[in-house]
C-alpha cells in the first residue's frame, strides 16, 4: 500500500512545537501508513529525536515510517506537507530587540508586532526564504503548515514565493482562559478569582484550568489577526445561547490587575480581544510609556523560563531514548498540525477554531491578500476561512494599520531594502528621527544575522 502522505518536519528538535507535532502525526489515524521525514541542523538532536519518533512508533503500534535528514532538500523531493518550525538565538535576540526600543524610552514586547518585530521579521526570513524556494521547486504542490513566528509575515512570504500555507498558532487558548475568568460564576469556579498572569508556571497553569472548563461550556468564534483576534461571537455549546450580554454584566466584577489592557480595550470597543496583554500590546503604542507599561502590568517574556523549559525538555527526551526513563510522552494533537493533515487527506470537511490564511472574503472590510486569523473549513480542496462578514469599523482599522506594517516589512527583509522598513516605523513612532536613528540600531545590532542587508 501506498505511503498515506509524505510529511517533512523542518525544525523537528523545536522546542515550542517540533515535540507536541512529532507525537501527533505518529499517533494519528488518518496518517497511518505515511512516511515522516524530520529535519534539523543539528546533527545529534536530530539522531535524538529519531530514536524518541522509533520508540513513540513502537509504543503506540504506529505504522509510520520515520526518516530523519540534515538536507532538507532530500526531504523535500515530492513532499505533500511542510510543516516549519524554526528559530535562531531566539531569547538573546528577541531580548536586544527589547533593549534598542529602550534606548529610545520605548516599552513594547518586541516579539510580533511594533518595531522589534523588524528584527525578528527579517532575522527569520534570511535563513527562511531559501526554504521557501526549495519548498516551491521539490514540493510545488505541497502545503505548508507554519509555527515560527512571525506567523502572518512568513504567510506574506510564501505568497511572495507561490507556496500554499496555512500558519498555525494556539492562542485561542488564551482566549477561552480569559472568557473562563469573565464567566467563572457562569461556571461554577471560586478559586483564584484575584489572579493576574504572568510567566510562571503556577499562573499558567492556573489560565490553562479556565480555559478547559471554558471550552467545555462555550464556543468562540474569533477573527481579525494573529495575535490580534476578537472574540465576535460567544455562545454556550449546548443552548447556543448569546453569553455576550452576561459578559458585560460580569465584567466589572473581573479583578483589576487580571489582563488590564484587554479589559481596557473591551470597555472601548466592545468586543474581548484574545490573546492576552503581552500579545495585544505587541500591535497598539498604548504601552510605549514606562508609566503605561506599568499600568498596564505588561511583562516581558520570561527568557530565562524558557531557555529552562528548552534545557529540561532535553533532559527528559535524552533519559527516555537512554532508557533511564520509561516513554512517558503522551500523544499530543495541540498545535493542530496532525489534524488538518488528516483533514486535507480525507477530505473532512472539519472546522479548525484558528487558521492563518488569505483572506479572500472572510473579512469583508479587511484586504482579499491580507494574511487574516479566522475559523476555516478543511477538506481536499484547500482550506477555506469562514465568512464572518466585516469587523467594527474601528477594529478594522487598527487591523488595516498593522497589515500595512507587516506588509511593509516582509517586502524589506524578503529585499533588504530599509525603505518600506522606514515607513513603517514612520506609521508606529511619533517622532521621524527616532525612526531613522533606530532602524540604523536594529540593522547594526543585528547584522550578522541580516545579511540581506549588507
């Protein structure tokens, strides 16, 4: 029988999603029978990961075939699914992004969106463009299914370079954490009401239980962008009852300090953002202020967690494939990757929460080209976002305002022309010098990773 699919992993030893996609896809029913080949630089991580994908394959009486290649364009040769998920130095990187903004007495998370997104935007893009393009000529009619970061500007990039993608990220998650505080009467829930999230362990976890018993209740249709999504419709699962006029009665009894910008913006435009304080600051300048940044309690990415969380991952892994440890990894479908897999291969015509796509319509008052996080509906034909007509007028715009950013700045990295980059900073900082003055910082600070613009 013929393999089922041939899917590519690049980036397989990824920290944040190569471990939960590698578990999925071997698990997967649908994907029975394919052949999954992993990539990585990284020689000895890759030979790791090999081994932990051989003994999740023998544990669960798994029928795919792994192969691991430090080539890519091996791997590539016929695949029908990319999926990527890569990254270089990102905690140092992304923290000096933070600090150039300091420079100027600029506050802003410098992840996604706002100038710090210039760097990470164009650092990715010079090690990801040539993916891209081996991607169109070994697997022109493959899909590609996107984790890194900058999610929306390496969807602007495979257009640019003609390859089919769809860029996944969670954070609807957050989103249904934060209807579970707004309506933890609803719900039944009388601990942890005075909480505030924050990088640590205990407090994600505490936003992970409101957000299980939140999806067990309700159903969010979200839409607008990555990282920049609002709840349009909020309904119970089972009356499908419109829980919108219960959430302005509860609202106000939210505790202050829990995610204080998105209960601010709420009051204003009416509608519950998603993703949380640090992501919704990455697209608005409210935070610029050190005074702001502390109202609002914003918190910059815990770097040193995360390089922990990286570290303790491989200790666990490098104990399992050692066998000082049993095989206690679960199959973990999360990120959704296994799942449209299947849902393009069988012709499914399943309903995924949160995709990255062309717009094409779903948004009415947004670009048709315009990479737009919506619900979709996948089957063999593609994936197609689903029709929720136009955003309020005002959140358009500050969507439209962050589209031509993004725009803006993919051109620059894919070119290395720091023009579009200055017009983009000219659309985010108040003063035209500073514009300048830190465009020159970001290319010098990171120049050996931006050889596009040499």
């Amino acid at each position: 029988m013929d393999s089922a699919a041939n899917i590519v992993i690049i980036g397989a030893g990824s920290a944040s999603f190569g471990l939960d996609n590698l578990s999925g896809i071997i698990a997967h029913e649908d994907l029975q029978n394919s052949t999954l080949k992993l990539v990585d630089i990284h020689e000895q991580n890759l030979k790791t990961i090999n081994t932990l994908g051989e003994l999740m394959r023998q544990e669960w009486n798994s029928d795919i075939t792994i192969e691991s290649f430090l080539d890519r364009k091996q791997a590539l040769i016929d695949a029908d699914y990319v999926i990527l998920s890569v990254a270089i130095d990102r905690e140092e990187t992304w923290l000096k992004d933070f600090q150039i903004a300091r420079k100027y007495d600029i506050y802003h998370y410098a992840e996604n969106g706002l100038m710090g997104s210039f760097g990470h935007t164009a650092r990715g893009l010079a090690f990801i463009m040539p993916i891209l393009y081996d991607i169109h000529d070994l697997a022109p009619n493959s899909w590609l299914i996107n984790f890194t970061n900058p999610v929306p500007r390496i969807g602007y990039a495979a257009e640019h370079v003609g390859v089919k993608s769809i860029g996944l990220c969670h954070q609807i998650w957050h989103g249904y954490g934060i209807l579970g505080r707004y309506l933890a009467n609803d719900l039944g829930i009388t601990e942890n009401l005075n909480f505030e999230v924050k990088w640590t362990d205990k407090s994600q976890e505490i936003m992970s239980e409101f957000a299980v018993e939140a999806a067990g209740e309700y159903d969010i249709k979200a839409a607008g962008l990555n990282h920049f999504t609002w709840m349009l419709d909020v309904r119970r699962l089972d009356t499908k009852e419109d829980l919108y006029p219960l959430i302005r009665q509860e609202a106000e009894y939210v505790y202050p300090n829990f995610e204080p910008l998105t209960k601010h913006m709420y009051d204003i435009y009416g509608l519950l953002p998603v993703p949380g304080d640090c992501h919704l600051a990455e697209y608005l300048p409210y935070t610029f202020s050190k005074e702001n940044w502390d109202k609002y309690r914003i918190q910059l990415y815990d770097f040193n967690r995360g390089k922990i969380q990286r570290e303790n991952m491989w200790v666990r892994i490098n104990e399992i494939v050692s066998g000082k440890r049993e095989l206690d990894i679960q199959p973990n479908p999360s990120e959704r990757a296994d799942a449209i897999i299947g849902e393009l291969l069988t012709n499914s015509n399943a309903y995924e929460q949160a995709v990255n796509i062309p717009n094409q319509g779903a948004i009415t008052n947004l670009p048709d080209d315009a990479i737009v996080e919506v619900p979709a509906l996948v089957n063999s034909f593609g994936v197609s976002g689903m029709k929720v007509g136009r955003l309020p007028e005002a959140i358009a715009a500050l969507c439209q305002r962050e589209i031509s950013i993004a725009k803006l700045i993919t051109t620059a990295s894919i070119k290395g022309d720091r023009e579009p980059v200055l017009q983009a900073f000219a659309l985010m900082l108040p003063d035209l010098s500073i514009a300048e003055q830190m465009l020159d910082d970001y290319i010098e600070v990171h120049k050996k990773y931006l050889p596009q613009f040499d």
